[in-house]
C-alpha cells in the first residue's frame, strides 16, 4: 500500500510531503491545541485550505449563496435527499503533487497528514453519518493496490461501511474527461449491503469533488437502497 520512503518518513518523525525532520513551533496557543502533526511548518503553509464562503451545497469557494452548478442539478432533479458535500482544500499546483504521490505513485500512508481535519469536519457537519467510500473498479484496484476513498474512511477512527461496488472501467478514467464527459459517465454503482444502510443517514467517502456526478450518483444509488439521506465528505474540491 506504500512506498518504502513514505513509510521511513512517517517512522522517523520527517514530513510526509518534503520528508524533512519535523520541527514542532511552540506558541500560546498550541500549547493548548497542540496535536502531532505529519507535515512541516513549510509544507502546512502551503496547503491550500477552503476558507471564507462556499457554496452551502458542494462547497465551491468563493459562493456564499447556492452555486449555479447546484441549481443545474436541482432543475435536473438530481437532489433527492441531498444534504451537501464538504471539502477541506483547494485543487491547486501544490495539492496537485501531491495527489500524485499518494494515489499514482502507492504512497498511501501520505492520506495520515491529514486525518485530523477530516475527523474535524466530520464532527462538525456529519455527526452520525455512516461513512461509505466511494469503491474503485476491479481493474483500478488491482492497478494502484488501495482505494484511496477506504484510507480516508478509516482516518475517521469510526466503523465505516462498504456498501458500494462498481463493476466495470467503461467510462474510462475521470481525469483524463473533461467536464462534460465526466457530467454524462455512468458509473455503474450498485448496492451490495443494502440493510446496512437503510434508514440511516451516510457519508460519502471520495479524494475530490469535481462536477459531483460521481458522488451524487452514488447517493442516488444508496438512497434507492433505503438510506435516509446523503451526503460526502471529500480531501479536495477541484
């Protein structure tokens, strides 16, 4: 699920991103918030957080009212029982690299740095959701070797559940579509646990927002199998 040098990194106390030796800076105030932390002071810095206003339902930077791209899927009638999506950072050149590392070249232990805020933002907007991943095809699987929506599920230190599956590659891989393709795939989602989560309110587990198509379908899927409402939680809103 890793490489050699990510896992060594996270051994020896150096930053998962630049691998340098973590130096912990003390002030006033993190001397009463203070938690391990698995990135530099340098790299921290640069990680490009959504803060200010976003969009109450896909959490699109910069729109404090309901963005265009969720009127197109309220007209559309795709809401359903939508609650929202929330994303912690930004799709910039930064997150970018990083993305690489961690889902294209196996560094898996990467997600780590990043638990905290994402246990954060489940408290805070989905207390009592039951987290779903979002699930790779067979063929995707056995190409990156983890599902990089499961590692970020289990950094929720709550009992998720995978009650998605997708069967097949046709629609061929989402970042290498442009906008509209990835608007018109169909992922082909089924329900293989359905009494798991029927009644209950879940939380979609993914890496990053884009359109949205591929988290609402899937919560089309599982409120057809029963569940009384959904939502997703994603690392980054492109």
């Amino acid at each position: 699920m890793t490489t050699d040098g990510a896992l060594l990194s996270f051994a020896r106390g150096r930053c998962l991103s630049c691998r340098e030796q973590l130096q912990t800076s003390w002030t006033y105030n993190n001397l009463f918030t203070w938690k391990k932390s698995l990135l530099c002071d340098n790299c921290t810095e640069q990680l490009p957080a959504i803060t200010g206003a976003a969009c109450p339902e896909c959490w699109a930077p910069g729109h404090p009212e309901v963005c265009p791209d969720c009127l197109r899927w309220r007209r559309q009638n795709s809401a359903g029982r939508w609650v929202k999506n929330v994303s912690l950072f930004h799709y910039d050149s930064w997150m970018q690299a990083w993305t690489t590392r961690w889902k294209f070249r196996g560094d898996a232990v990467m997600a780590a740095a990043f638990y905290h805020d994402l246990r954060h933002a489940y408290r805070k907007h989905f207390h009592g959701f039951v987290p779903v991943p979002i699930p790779l095809t067979p063929e995707r699987t056995l190409e990156r070797r983890f599902n990089q929506a499961e590692v970020l599920a289990a950094g929720l230190n709550i009992p998720y559940v995978s009650a998605l599956e997708r069967a097949t590659e046709a629609a061929g891989k989402q970042s290498k579509q442009t906008k509209r393709e990835r608007l018109q795939s169909v992922r082909g989602f089924t329900v293989s646990l359905p009494e798991i989560v029927s009644g209950r309110n879940v939380l979609i587990i993914d890496d990053i927002y884009t359109t949205g198509a591929t988290v609402r379908e899937a919560a089309g899927v599982l409120e057809a199998a029963g569940a009384a409402s959904a939502a997703s939680l994603t690392l980054i809103r492109a």
